[in-house]
C-alpha cells in the first residue's frame, strides 16, 4: 500500500515545520547536527532519481525498519518472560 500511496503525498511542509516557518524558527531545527546525517533526508533514497520512486522506497523502507524493530523486541520480551 505505501508503495502505491506515498508519491501522492503531498510535498508541501506539514503542520510542525509550516508552525515553525511562520513562526520563524525552522532555521533552528536545521541546524541540529543528527539530521544532517539521516539515511533518507526528506523522505528520499539519494541515488534514486525518479522523486516518486524515492518516496515509495524510503516509505517501505521505513515500515520494514520498524517492523524489524517491533519484532526484535518481541521477541525480547518473549525470552524475558520465559526465564
């Protein structure tokens, strides 16, 4: 389904960074230094060209990262509550 849906987003800022632009802050949140370094930057694989196909992919990427996440930690759980 995100691969269908995500290139239909909308690129327009959403209410945090729209608040923060109006608002004349949004300088300050660039400037965190850990965002600089974030894998998919806006929602976008860097050696994709294709902007729809980059959203599509960083989209599922995304969704299997945290589902392996959730997993991982279930299955934490499960050992834990075992012992």
């Amino acid at each position: 389904m995100v691969l269908i849906l995500s290139p239909f987003a909308s690129s327009s800022p959403d209410g945090l960074e729209k608040v923060a632009q109006a608002k004349g802050f949004s300088h300050k949140g660039e400037q965190w230094s850990l965002w600089h370094y974030a894998p998919m930057r806006d929602y976008a694989i860097p050696w994709i060209k294709n902007e729809m196909v980059s959203t599509a992919f960083s989209g599922m990427i995304g969704i299997l990262a945290i589902f392996l996440l959730i997993l991982g930690f279930g299955q934490l759980v499960r050992k834990r509550s075992k012992t």
